[in-house]
C-alpha cells in the first residue's frame, strides 16, 4: 500500500472522491473504532457497548456541557462524559 511505502503510521484525514473515497473507507473499516490508529470520536452507546465487551460494568455516569449536568439526549447536548467503571 502506499502510506506503507512512505512510512505513514497514522491518518488525521482523508478526503478525495471517487477511489480516493473509496480508500478511505477501506482504511476506516480496517478497525474496529476502538482499535483504530486515528483520531475519532465515539458516541455513549460505542462506550458502553466496549465496556461490556471488556467486562466493566459502568456504575455511573454523567454528561455535562459547561458546568451544567445534561439529563437528556447526552449525545447532542453534552460536551463530556464522565463514567465510573469497575471490572465485572
């Protein structure tokens, strides 16, 4: 591949269209999310679904935005989540 012929460890971005979509889709479904090389962000439900895959059970958590506690849609309204885990 060519980012291996030019020593390339780590991808922050990718853009192109046609093929050059194509490659980065390959690059990206390589992983699994967790697992990949690059820079990603993951939603609530993809930690929780890795904390059970890794046996911890999630004994708390809180989402906030700013200095306010977000009771809905952590998602979209939360800037930080914080969890509390132990091994199960």
């Amino acid at each position: 591949m060519l980012i291996d012929s030019f020593g390339i460890q780590r991808l922050l971005a990718v853009s192109g269209g046609s093929m050059g979509g194509m490659q980065a889709l390959e690059w990206a479904a390589a992983y699994e999310w967790y697992e990949s090389p690059n820079i990603h962000f993951l939603t609530v439900h993809d930690f929780e679904a890795l904390a059970a895959l890794e046996s911890l059970v999630v004994e708390r958590r809180y989402f906030l935005a700013g200095h306010r506690k977000v009771e809905v849609q952590p998602n979209l309204m939360a800037e930080v989540a914080v969890f509390l885990v132990r091994r199960g």
